[in-house]
C-alpha cells in the first residue's frame, strides 16, 4: 500500500499538471483578463460609441418635422441615455474580467441579458419612476421636460434618475448571470471562434453596434416628451409657413423655435400647462396663438 501511494500521487501530480497546460491553451484561443481595456479594446469601444451614438441623430432626421427636437432638447435626451450606457458598459467590463473564465464570452453574456431582459426592466422601471413623478407633482423629474426655458438642473435630476435605474437593472441582471448554466452558454459560444483579436471585436463591436442601434433608438422613445395624435392648425391663413401642431389629449410645448431644415416652414409646440396665451415672435411680429 505504501508503494502504491507515491505512484497515485505521481499520478495525480501529472493529471493536474496536463490540465493547468491545457487551460493555458485555452486561454491563449481566447481572451484574458485586461484585453477588454487594452489598446485593440478601447479602440473598438471608442469607435463604438461614436457609431452607435450616430444612430440618434440618423434618428432625429427620421422623425417627422413637427415632432422633430431642437437641438438643445434632443442633446438633454440623448446624454442621458449616453451616461446611462457608460454606466452599463463598464459595469460589464468590471465583471468580466472579476468573473472566472474568459471575459470576452462574460461580457457577452452580460451585454445581451441587458439588452433583452435588461430592456424591459428599464422599461418598467421608467414607468414606474414616472408613476411616482406624477402622483408627488415632480415637474422636473418628468422625462424629456426641462422647463421654460430649459434648465440644467432638470435635466441633472433626470439623468440621476435614469442612471439609478439602470444601476438597479445591472445589479438584477448580475445576479441572473451566476446560474451554473451560463458555464456551458460560455463554452458554446466562442467554442468555434479561436483567435482572441476576433473574438474581442465580434463580442464587443460587431454585435453591440446592431444591438444597441436599435436599444439606443428603443430607449430614446422612453426618455423623450410624449407625443400622440398630433394634428395640424394653420395659425393664419396669410403665413401657411407657421404651424401649430396640438395633440388630442395633451398639447406639447418647445419653448424654443427652430426653423426646419428647408426654411420653409417652422414647428411650434406649445403647452397647455404655460398660463395664458403663447406667444411667439417671427421676423419682429408677435403671433398670438390661444
């Protein structure tokens, strides 16, 4: 028995000893730990944002022109959803490279639960925010509503609000990701994939820039003033070129007025909760419209 012992032991040195050499060949087909913050990493993720943030503006134009944002509205909406991705996205690379294994497949995974399941979380979390906004009367916690004029402070209290939202959607969406099952998803994934320079590009550039196209132009409609039934009034029959678009419910208002693109017409919303009569100046005549 104790000749047999050492030769077990031997044995099991060996074993251990072939599996920690193949676990480095492993990990040599796939991602490490850092490559997610190396230089190729922040490369694809800077050129990421920069595309995916495109997609907004590409958005905007595909708009009709009387629900259309001016610029400075639609950059209080956008960043939002801007700083609130920036939180996402570095939450994932933090736990990749925490988690065990390969990053590249953990971040994967992470970025597709928050893009499916994710999504309608922060749906319901909006929602439910909205909720209490309007049953507490918080003005400038309503979504896409910045005052008149516009303030920053709004906008602040409104970005806060989003991002603890999508902090309480990433801390749900970790605790999803710790079932044992995602081992064998990880291994399925990249299994075909054995250069760790294609690997980090499809896990972090070719499927998060169509991924987040659409959750960017998804999330934009949750995050903007509200708009429906919209219809068009001619203000005066003498000037065609001012519209007045009023919804049926509810009348919308930019306190600002921005020229469309062609110059031939402009849009005005105008709400209902301004008191009295809105008035608006075009070439030094005032227009009043009730």
């Amino acid at each position: 028995m104790s000749q047999n012992m050492p030769i077990l032991a031997t044995n099991s040195n060996l074993n251990h000893s072939d599996l920690v050499n193949e676990n480095r060949l492993n990990m040599d087909d796939h991602c490490n730990t850092g490559d997610l913050m190396g230089p190729l990493g922040l490369v694809i993720q800077a050129v990421l944002a920069f595309l995916a943030f495109t997609s907004l503006i590409v958005k905007r134009y595909c708009e009709p022109k009387y629900e259309r944002r001016p610029w400075k509205i639609w950059t209080f909406d956008t960043s939002k959803q801007a700083f609130g991705a920036m939180v996402i996205h570095f939450a994932n690379v933090l736990l990749a490279d925490i988690f065990q294994g390969d990053p590249c497949t953990w971040y994967f995974i992470s970025f597709m639960l928050d893009s499916t399941i994710g999504l309608f979380v922060v749906y319901l979390g909006l929602k439910f925010t909205q909720i209490v906004v309007k049953k507490y009367n918080y003005q400038s916690l309503k979504f896409g509503e910045y005052g008149n004029p516009p303030e920053c402070s709004a906008w602040v209290g409104q970005c806060g609000l989003y991002i603890l939202v999508m902090i309480l959607e990433k801390f749900l969406m970790t605790l999803l990701v710790q079932f044992d099952f995602w081992k064998d998803v990880r291994s399925f994934l990249m299994s075909p994939v054995k250069d760790p320079h294609i690997e980090l590009i499809i896990v972090m550039f070719i499927i998060p820039l169509i991924v987040n196209a659409f959750i960017f132009w998804v999330v934009d409609n949750f995050l903007k003033r509200e708009m429906k039934g919209t219809k068009r009034i001619y203000v005066s029959d003498n000037d065609p070129s001012v519209k007045f678009y009023k919804t049926t419910e509810q009348v919308r208002c930019y306190n600002r007025i921005e020229k469309a693109e062609d110059f031939i017409e402009s849009d005005l919303l105008v709400s209902t909760d301004e008191e009295g009569e809105a008035r608006r100046r075009i070439d030094g005549t005032e227009r009043l419209i009730t």
